[in-house]
C-alpha cells in the first residue's frame, strides 16, 4: 500500500479527506515500518507514538484539547488497547526508543 489515500482506504475503510485526527496520527506512526506497524500488528511503538502525534497535534495548537482528548481515546480504540494502557514502563518501544 503506497500513499495517504490508498493507507487510509486499506486500514479504515474511508477516503484520506475523511481521516479522523486519530486516524491520520495512526497511519503517520506507522512510517517508516508499515508492514511492522499495522494498526492489526498489537505494535506498542504504534500505539506510543499515535499519543505522541496527538498531544503534538495539541501543543502546537491545530486541533484543541478536547478534539486531542477524543482522539486519545479513538487512538486506543483502534489499536485494541483500554484507555490509557501504553503497555507499562517496563515495555519499551520495538524501535528502541
């Protein structure tokens, strides 16, 4: 799959002028290891660095605090994961980090 549009079709069924916040910040996380990173893959880099385009999202002001807060909540309910659950302090990141 090569593009925002075809990612955006393939992983949520939508065109990439209908992504939500969540969903944009998921399909960009999962560069540069698409095939590793799928929203289907359980990846927990995935997940971390979905929050973390989220809150940048939020500090540099293009979506607000309650449009970050609903993204939050959307990233981990695509990826599988109850609200607020990262994993833990003891997992780290597949790619390091």
């Amino acid at each position: 799959v090569y593009g925002i549009e075809a990612g955006a079709r393939e992983h949520f069924g939508v065109s990439a002028s209908q992504l939500s916040v969540a969903q944009g910040a998921v399909l960009a996380s999962m560069l540069p290891s698409p095939r590793k990173r799928s929203p289907r893959s359980g990846s927990r880099a995935l997940l971390k660095h979905s929050h973390r385009l989220v809150d940048a999202l939020k500090i540099y002001r293009r979506i607000s605090a309650a449009q970050a807060e609903e993204a939050h909540a959307e990233v981990d309910r695509l990826l599988g994961r109850a609200s607020g659950d990262t994993g833990g302090a003891d997992d780290a990141d597949e790619d390091g980090r």
